[in-house]
C-alpha cells in the first residue's frame, strides 16, 4: 500500500481473520459492505453524505493554498506526491521546508494534508476532500504541547495561504494565538481550527477554535448526530464528520501508509478543504464572504439556529458551492451571529419578528414610511365617507320621518310633576339589588404565570464505533492509538 501498487484482495477466511486480529473488532460493525469496507475509498464513507462527487464536478481546490500548522507532512507519500509546497520547519526535528513528519505515533500532519488534498486516483487511494489544492506545510514538530501554534499561524498568512488548517490546541497561549489569528485575517486568510476533544479532558472549545473570527471545528458520527468526543460550546461554528476517518500515514506509523482514527482535527482538516473549494470556484470572495458562504449554507442539524453542539451546522459542500448568499461586508463571526437558515423559514430564522414594521431598521427609509402612512390615513378616510353615505342613504329609503319634538306625554319646564308622582323613599338601591362592586367572583384570581424554561437538555450520544479493516492489500496495520487532539 505503501508505494501505491495494487495488490489482490482477501480472498480466504484465515486473511480475514488476520486483518480482524490486527485491527480489533470493529471491521465486522459498520453500513458499508465489506467489499466496499476493504478498499480506501470504502473507508472514506464521509464522502458520500458530503456529495464530495458531486461537488468535484463543479470545484476541486486548483489554485488554493491550504496551510497544515501541524506536526510535518511527509511529502513523500503516494497520495500527497506532488501536492506539498516547500513549506516552513519550526521545529529541530522537522525538515526545514516543512516537508517531513517526525510524529511516529499519529502522523498527524501528514494525515490532515490526506484528508484535504490527498489526489486519489482508484479505490486504493485517499481521495481529499480538495485534490487539487496544495499544500503548505509549517512544522511544529512531533511534540505540541509546547508548540508556538501562533507563529505558524503568522508564517502561513505571510506566505500565501488561503486557509489555514489548525487541528491542534493549546489554550494557555491564547493571548498570542489571538495576535496570531487577527494577523491571518487581516492576511484574508480563512481561519479554521478544531474545537478539541473530551476523551482528553478538555471542557468547552479551546483555543484558538474559541478566538472570534476563526472556524471551530466540532465533530460529527456516522450516523450524523454529534460525535460524542466532540468538545462543545457556544464558540462552536461548524461541524463536520470526525469519527472513524481513515487518513495517509508516514510508514513510521503504519506499514501500510494509513490509520484510521476519530477527533474533531479530522472534521477541521474536511471544514478546510470544503473552504478551498469554495475559494476555487469563487475566486473573487474575499475570506469573510468565504465564512459567511460556509455558514449561510450548512445543514442545521440541532435546535433551530446557531447552537453549541453543531454550531450554525454540518457543513454542506454542495450547499456552499451553488446556493444564492448575500454579500457581507465584513467577517461575520467577529460581528453579532447571523441567524442560520433553517428549512422552517424562508427569513433566514427570524420567524419572530412583526409581518410589517416602521422605522429605519428595514431599510424602508423615511420616504417609504411616510407614505405608507399617508396610505393608511387615506383609507380610513375614504371608508369614514363611504360608511356616512350609506347612513344617508338608508335613511332616505326608509320612508318620512317623524317630526321632531318633544315625545308623548313630555311636560315642558316649569310644570310640576304629573299628579300623583312621588319620588323614591331615600337613597340607595332598590330593595334587593346588590351592593356595587369591582371585584372579581369567590375564587377567581389571576391564572399562573408560565413555570421556569426547560434546562438545556443534549440530545444522547453514541460511542464512537469499533475500527474499520484497511485496505487487505498493504499487511497489518497498528490500532488507532487514539482520538485525535483538537
């Protein structure tokens, strides 16, 4: 699998069960056919909820650069031949173009470069989710918990990069990473990162997914619903399959060039290549139309709106690529959150405002408004005279009127009263008439006011599944070594 040649699939029992032994339970778990399940492409089951195939008709990333700020990428693997640019090492352990992956456990760089712009090429291949964009690479190094994410951010925006994929975390330099990230956009690079992951210990998005103007990656399963690794939080964006993702490996990790692993790194490296896509086929956009097309078009998968399990929703290649999105004139997630369209309504989610309002809010202006106005009080007056000519006129069809005057039996001033006439004995009621009162009736009192919103109530989650087989082609392959981090 390693140098990319084909080789014959399983084809006996004892092969089969080799591969379960080499790679655990899970290959006997899963939608996929096991014919299907025995090749790359078949582990690439992300593919197809996400139209990839059909979005390539239309984009495919040629002229994007996406930056990798990550451990290295081993240019040398047969799906990134030819795809890495000569990049930045900031590290001792990494080239100095960037174009290596001392990670022995993950491989991790070189994985998400896979799953952006791996080129495929048939079954046996990673096929990215933008094959033709290029890859930069700026390595930090096979250790990052220490890694100056903020300087890799800077020597990719000043270095041509359209988008710029960070799968990685570290929250205690956040006041550089937010240097860093407002350097990039002011760069027009668009800025994505993953949100984290639970599995190892972090609550809430970390950064720099939680600094305002980037992309926080959240991850989703194979059944759509959240990955149940997935950090959440109100800075979440995007979310975007991250469970069960087979990516390209550098042969210090596994013999046969790939792994296959869960964690929202995944999810950021698919978010990154959607947004090289959108940027090829729209090359005019700048960054924050590019941000604001992502958004706009996502899939809303949970409560109505932006929400912190999948943010403004899944991402939606297609969407993006061929759906009608405003313009805006600035990035909209540095701005107040634009509401998320929603199937329900047709205004963008603003199902509660008035059917007609007045003022300037709209944008009807003041002319518009006065003469709407005028309108209105025109009506009223035409209806004011249209109902006083038919009094008129009703009253003519009625036939002569009575004289006017007193009626019967009336005695004009200065008459006494009428022989026989006595007034009321005294004040107050007629017998039996009850006292006058404004209260309400015995037991009537105001009706209950509403009870205490529901608390916020997460939908349940699935664990994440068992390991997929790998290609029967390419010899054992190592058991995932474990979520991803960021």
């Amino acid at each position: 699998m390693g140098t990319g040649k084909r080789r014959p699939l399983l084809s006996s029992a004892a092969a089969m069960l080799t591969l379960v032994a080499t790679a655990g339970a899970g290959p006997l778990v899963g939608p996929a056919p096991a014919r299907a399940a025995d090749t790359v492409r078949g582990l690439q089951w992300y593919l197809d909820p996400l139209k990839i195939p059909q979005a390539h008709r239309l984009a495919k990333g040629r002229g994007v650069v996406v930056a990798v700020v990550d451990s290295g990428v081993y240019a040398a693997h047969p799906d990134l031949k030819g795809q890495v640019l000569p990049g930045k090492g900031l590290s001792a352990d990494v080239a100095a173009d960037g174009r290596s992956d001392p990670d022995g456990q993950k491989g991790h760089g070189t994985g998400m470069a896979g799953v952006i712009a791996g080129r495929g090429g048939g079954v046996m291949h990673e096929l990215g989710i933008a094959p033709e964009a290029k890859i930069l690479p700026v390595g930090l190094g096979a250790d990052d918990r220490n890694a100056d994410i903020a300087a890799g951010i800077r020597w990719a925006a000043d270095h041509g990069a359209d988008v710029i994929n960070v799968s990685l975390v570290n929250d205690s330099r956040k006041r550089e990473l937010s240097d860093a990230v407002r350097y990039a956009l002011g760069k027009d690079a668009v800025v994505v990162a993953g949100a984290g992951n639970v599995e190892q210990g972090m609550v809430g998005v970390q950064a720099p997914a939680s600094i305002p103007g980037v992309v926080a990656a959240g991850g989703t399963g194979r059944s759509g619903g959240l990955w149940s690794g997935s950090a959440t939080g109100p800075e979440l964006v995007l979310a975007a399959p991250g469970e069960r993702i087979i990516a390209p490996a550098p042969p210090t990790v596994s013999p046969n060039g790939y792994v296959v692993n869960d964690g929202t790194s995944l999810s950021t490296a698919i978010i990154s290549g959607v947004a090289a896509l959108v940027r090829s086929r729209y090359p005019d956009l700048d960054a924050a139309n590019v941000v604001n097309r992502l958004i706009r078009t996502a899939r809303d998968a949970g409560p109505s709106g932006r929400d912190p399990r999948f943010g403004f929703g899944v991402v939606d290649p297609l969407a993006a690529l061929t759906r009608s999105v405003p313009p805006v004139s600035a990035n909209p997630l540095l701005e107040a959150a634009p509401p998320a369209p929603s199937a329900s309504s047709s205004r963008d989610g603003r199902d509660d405002e008035p059917m007609v309002t007045f003022g300037l809010a709209k944008g009807a202006g003041p002319a518009l408004a006065t003469g709407f106005c005028l309108l209105v009080v025109a009506g009223l007056v035409v209806l004011l005279v249209w109902l006083t000519r038919r009094g008129v006129r009703g009253r003519a069809a009625s036939g002569p009127q009575p004289p006017l005057g007193p009626p019967p039996g009336h005695r004009p001033p200065g008459f006494g009263p009428p022989p026989g006439y006595a007034p009321l004995p005294g004040p107050g009621q007629p017998p039996g008439y009850p006292p006058a009162g404004n209260g309400q009736p015995a037991g009537f009192g105001p009706r209950p006011g509403p009870g205490s919103p529901h608390p916020y109530q997460p939908r349940p989650v699935s664990q994440p599944t068992a390991p997929h087989p790998y290609p029967p082609d390419a010899g054992p392959v190592p058991p995932p070594t474990g979520p991803e981090q960021g």
